[in-house]
C-alpha cells in the first residue's frame, strides 16, 4: 500500500486542461522529484496535493484517507517562502507550532520553536522580520515553519527557485542533510534535473501541457550522502542526467506551437547612424512618400 | 542646506505673500469723508469688493481671539481654541462611531462577495451625499432627543459621511490580502477567529489607515456643515454666527482655523500611517 497515492488525477482550468491522468504513488520516507518545464501544472499538481486545489477527477490518498483539504499533515513550503511579513521568524514559527500542537505547555513549544530555528542556523536572526533577511533567510524560515509542524510527508514546490546560484546550492545540501536525518517523505517540485539528482531517490518527469501528465520514472541509485563535486565526475550521474535531460526534451520536440495573434511591427524606420545627429522625429513608415531602392 | 531652507521655507512664504496681496490688493478699505472743517461726515468702504474686509482689518479684528486662545466671553464669543475644541470633541465622537461601524462594514464588503452584490449599490449612492444633506435628515430622527437633538444630528452626520473612506479602503484591503497569506493560514487549518486576528487584521492595516486618514478629513468637513446649520458653538458655528452678525473679518478667520486644523489632523494622520506602512 502506497503511502501517498494519485490515481487517474485530471485538473483543468477554465476549459484548459492542465493536468491529465496523474498516477503517482509514494512510499513511506521516499524523497521523489518531479522535473518539468515551468508552466506545465507542477504547482497545480502540488496544490492539489497539499489540498489547496481539489482535483476535477481523481482521487488522492495519504495513507489510505482521501485528502478532502488542507491540513497540517501535509507541510507545503511554498514557492515565494508566504512569510507573514509583520511577524519575526520566531513568531512565524510559533503561530504555526501553537496551531498544530495547542496541548503543548508554552515552554516546550518555545524550545520546539528554536529547535527549528538553530536546525536551519537562523538563530542569531530569530527576532527579525522577513524583510530584514535575504531570500535565503527567508526559505530557510519557511523550511522550518513547515518541519516545525512536523508533515508526515513534505511537499517543497520549488523552494530554491528564486534564489541565486551560490544560495541555491547551500540550501540544497542542507535540505538534504535535514530530510535525510529526519527521514520524511518528500515530493520535490523542481526545474532543475541536478537539483533532483543530488536530492531524490527518484525523479519523475512531467510531460507538456496541455493535459500534462507523469513520464516514465528514474531511479536514482547514487549512494548517499552525495557530495555535489564528486558527483560531477560520476558515470553513473552523467547517465541519469543526460537520460532525465533528453526525457525532457523530448516532450519539447513534440510540443505544437501555433500562432494565434498578428504581430505588429512599430511603425518606425532605422536612423542614418552616420549622418550627425540632429533632433528630429522619427521617420515612420506610413508617412514615408516615395521609397528608394538601390539596386547594386 | 540653504537650497533646503530655500525649498520648504522661502517658496511656500513667497506663495502665501501673493496670494496675502492680492487678497489686500481687491479687498475694501474704509475711508473717511471729512467736511472743510474735518470733520467726519460719513465713513464709507472703497475698493474694487468693498465689502470684503483687507489684510490688516482681519488681522486686527482677530487678534483678541488668538490672543486668549481659550477665554469664554459668552456663549458665541470665545477664545478660538476654545472653539476648536468643542469641534474636535464633537469630531471625534463622530469619528469613534464611523471607525466603529466602517471596519466591519468594510471586512463583510471584502470578504463576502454575496454582501458586496447586496450593498454595494447602495453605498455608492449614499457615499456622494453631502454633509448638509444629512443634517436635516439626522435632526428629524433625532427630534424627540430633546434639546441634544442637534448634538446627535451632527454625530449622525459626521458618522455616515466619514465613515465611506474606511468601508472602501478597508474592503479593498481585504480583498487585496495576497493569496499566499491564505494558504498559509489554510495549511494551518486556522480557525476563523485566528485567520482574522493573526492574518487579514495586519495584512489589511496599511489600507485601513488610508481609509482612516481620509475619513478624519470628512469628518472635519462634516462638522462644519453640522454646526453652521445647528449652531452649536464650535469653529463652525462661529463661522456662521460672525456672518450673521455681519463681522466679515471672522469669517476669513474662521476659514483659515478650519484650514489649519485640517491639515494638522491630516498629517498627524499621516505620521501613523506611515508607521503601519513601515511595519508591514
């Protein structure tokens, strides 16, 4: 019995069909990714699962129980970090823990709270606001607002998505380290195949909309603890990258494009750079009375 | 630093002289007709409005008002502070009530979309409705109030005219309150309460206290309206009074009073709303 379980999930918005015939089931402490194109339904798909968005046919199950809403047993850290941004890092932190464990005594949940805060090293910042910390500050707060409840399975649509470079690998490895060491199930949203591939156990690509659904699954079979250099040099990496890479091109290959507006080009015509510069309006060709064509 | 000084002290001085002597310059002046003898026959009023008092008429016809701000000659006749007072006592009742009424108005319009069909309408006709339209009104449903009628009309008045600004603004708020924050709260599985107090209250603020600040404005011009029409004692009231009484200089006094209590509520108003813009 899967733990997490989609079965023929379909989504639509209005008329457009986003998602179609979702299948997808997660066993107990397995860390998936799904690796698609942005736009494609990733966030839909998550949502749907975090109980945001019902789904238009389908059923998903945790455990064996429909998921009818939202709820706290499934941690969703979202995309832009969704901070309150009057509350301080602690705060944020603790109105979520109140919510989820009221039988608490305040200070078990106060030590619950910095437990979480020193686990994601923002403990020196914990009496600040949101927009006194930087971008990955913030993810990291929401990372651990959402451990903080203490998920039986953690949704992350793409966490690091709006961070740099630098920032994005730094939160990767320590994602990483804290889902390994907390041994949660995880689905990861993600566009990037590397990203997938130093995290999961499996990555499972999404094909193109409209009426995008699951490819074929990838197992990640690289041992752990993975250590973002040496992978680069490993063959077995190389072949999974460029396997879940050319899956995904694929998808692009077959995808239609179709032009569906006239394009109206400025009506403006190019300056003599070399003649000297005087101020003048620009030439448009509409008012243009007579063209010369030079012929060589 | 004498660029700054020129900007905010020089200029706005230099606009204020203008406007002082052109007003100085179409007012009237009094002038005397004296025979051979000197003595005076007639005193008459020259100028191009005679009988718009000048500059220095105002001034010095004002003077004993500024003078003792707060002294209490008689029921009409007192200290301009004095008056100011009443008025923004009776202002801030009438505020109370509007805040009171307007905040939660202004949460069902943003959070309700059946309430908004319902009402919205409605309060788009009333909201364009003038003070001095309401006071009439307000004064027959207060009639058998006995002799504080007036006093409930102004509130009444006061209350539903500045109270549009803070149902608007605060709807707006709520309804602009980013979906992420929602979601936040709905993972949560918040209780209704808590979503309100933890979640909408603070997302909406800065939006409420844009609403605030206008209603305070609305209400200043209420009050005006309120007691020329009542004349109750108050800024208002002597406004009307001094007019009937035929001492024009009063009027331009009272103007300028209105004016500046205006603009000091208004950025006084100001000041904490940035405070709430800055927190969130």
């Amino acid at each position: 019995m899967a733990f997490l379980d989609l079965q023929n999930v379909s989504k639509s918005f209005g008329g457009h069909s986003v998602l179609t015939n979702v299948n997808l089931s997660i066993r107990e402490g397995e860390f998936v990714a799904i690796v698609g194109y942005s736009g494609q339904g990733k966030t839909t798909l998550i949502s749907m699962i975090a109980g945001l968005l019902k789904p238009d046919s389908g059923t998903v199950t945790l455990d064996g129980t429909p998921i009818t809403g939202p709820g706290p047993d499934r941690g969703l850290v979202f995309q832009n970090y969704s901070l309150l941004p009057w509350l301080t890092v602690y705060e944020n932190i603790a109105l979520a823990v109140e919510q989820v464990f009221p039988q608490w005594d305040a200070p078990t949940r106060q030590a619950h709270v910095d437990k979480y805060i020193a686990m994601v090293k923002l403990s020196h910042a914990k009496d600040r606001l949101p927009k006194q910390l930087s971008g990955g500050m913030r993810q990291r707060v929401s990372v651990a607002r959402t451990l903080a409840i203490q998920p039986r399975i953690l949704l992350l649509d793409e966490p690091l998505g709006a961070l740099d470079a630098l920032t994005r690998a730094t939160l990767q490895d320590e994602i990483g380290g804290i889902c390994q060491s907390e041994g949660k199930t995880v689905i990861l949203i993600t566009n990037s195949v590397d990203e997938a591939l130093l995290l999961a156990d499996r990555i499972i690509p999404l094909t193109i909309g409209p009426g995008a659904t699951l490819g074929e699954t990838v197992p990640v079979n690289l041992a752990r603890p993975r250590n973002r250099t040496e992978l680069n040099h490993d063959p077995e990496f190389k072949r999974l990258r460029a396997q879940v890479t050319n899956q995904l091109l694929s998808f692009n290959s077959t995808r239609q494009t179709t032009l569906t507006r006239k394009l109206i080009l400025p009506d403006i015509l190019p300056e003599d750079l070399d003649k000297p510069r005087v101020h003048r309006p620009p030439r448009r060709l509409s008012e243009e009375k007579s063209e010369n064509v030079t012929i060589a | 630093m004498n660029k700054f000084k020129f900007d905010w002290l020089i200029l706005p001085l230099v606009g204020v002289l203008i406007v002082l002597s052109v007003w100085h310059g179409v007012a009237g002046k009094k002038i005397f007709v004296t025979d051979a003898a000197g003595a005076i026959i007639e005193e008459k009023r020259i100028g191009l409005i005679p009988d718009l008092p000048n500059v220095v008429e105002t001034w010095t016809s004002s003077l004993p008002y500024i003078k003792e701000p707060f002294a209490k000659r008689g029921e009409m006749d007192q200290g301009i502070l004095r008056f100011t007072w009443y008025s923004l006592v009776l202002v801030a009742q009438g505020y109370a009530i509007a805040l009171i009424i307007g905040v939660p108005l202004g949460f069902f319009l943003g959070l309700s979309p059946t309430f908004t069909k319902m009402f919205d309408p409605l309060i788009q006709v009333l909201r364009p409705v003038s003070p001095l339209a309401w006071l009439p009104l307000g004064l027959v449903l207060f009639m058998r109030a006995g002799p504080e009628a007036g006093t409930y009309a102004a509130l009444f008045t006061i209350a539903l005219c500045g109270m549009w600004p803070t149902v608007l603004n605060t709807a707006v708020g709520v309804r602009a309150v980013p979906q992420d924050y929602l979601n936040v709260g709905r993972v949560l599985k918040l209780s209704r309460w808590k979503m309100l107090t933890k979640i909408l209250i603070p997302a909406t603020l800065p939006y409420m206290f844009t609403g605030f600040r206008l209603s305070l404005g609305i209400s200043w011009l209420a009050i005006v309206a309120a007691e020329m029409l009542t004349g109750r004692p108050g800024a208002g009231g002597f406004l009307w009074q001094e007019y009937n009484a035929l001492i024009y200089e009063h009027i331009i006094f009272s103007i300028l009073t209105i004016g500046l209590v205006g603009l000091i509520l208004d950025r006084l108003m100001s000041l904490v709303e940035a405070r709430f813009k800055a927190t969130s």
